[in-house]
C-alpha cells in the first residue's frame, strides 16, 4: 500500500506541518481522517503505515500521539454488552 492511499487528503501530513498544533485539534483531523479513508483500505494498517512514515519523523507530535492511540484502540478487542455478557442460570 502506497502512503498516498493512507492519507488521500492530505490531512494527516498537513497537521505535522501546523505549528502550535493541539491534541484536540489532531483528534477532530484524525476523525475526518478516519471517515474519509477510501473504500478497501483497512484503518488499521494505514495507521501503522502512517505511524512508520510519518510519527517515526516527530516523535513528539501531538498526531504522532493521536495515531499511536488510534492504533492501540484497534488491536483492542471489545467487551461485549447486553444479554451475552449476563450469566445463564
């Protein structure tokens, strides 16, 4: 997969170049982000790819963190609720 399919865009890239950019900020551009991804391309693996290429560069950008976030919540299963989570009897 090329970078350009992980950030058709441009958004991701565009916030590493803002200076004074916040955390908020970086989450409402990933959220933008997240939604717009083309069709066919797994979330997951544009994170890590976006992380490899791009985070690797800012160690200590607030979208560094955000994505680096954004990939622990995917490799983390959720529980699940309602009436398969209550005991049988």
């Amino acid at each position: 997969m090329d970078i350009s399919h992980c950030d058709p865009k441009g958004l991701i890239h565009e916030s590493y170049r803002m200076e004074g950019i916040q955390a908020s900020e970086c989450r409402s551009i990933f959220l933008d982000w997240a939604l717009s991804l083309p069709e066919g391309v797994e979330t997951r693996d544009a994170i890590e790819m976006l992380i490899v290429h791009l985070g690797s560069k800012h160690p200590d950008h607030p979208m560094t963190q955000v994505l680096e976030e954004g990939s622990v919540e995917m490799r983390t299963p959720k529980r699940r609720g309602g009436w398969r989570s209550r005991p049988r009897n």
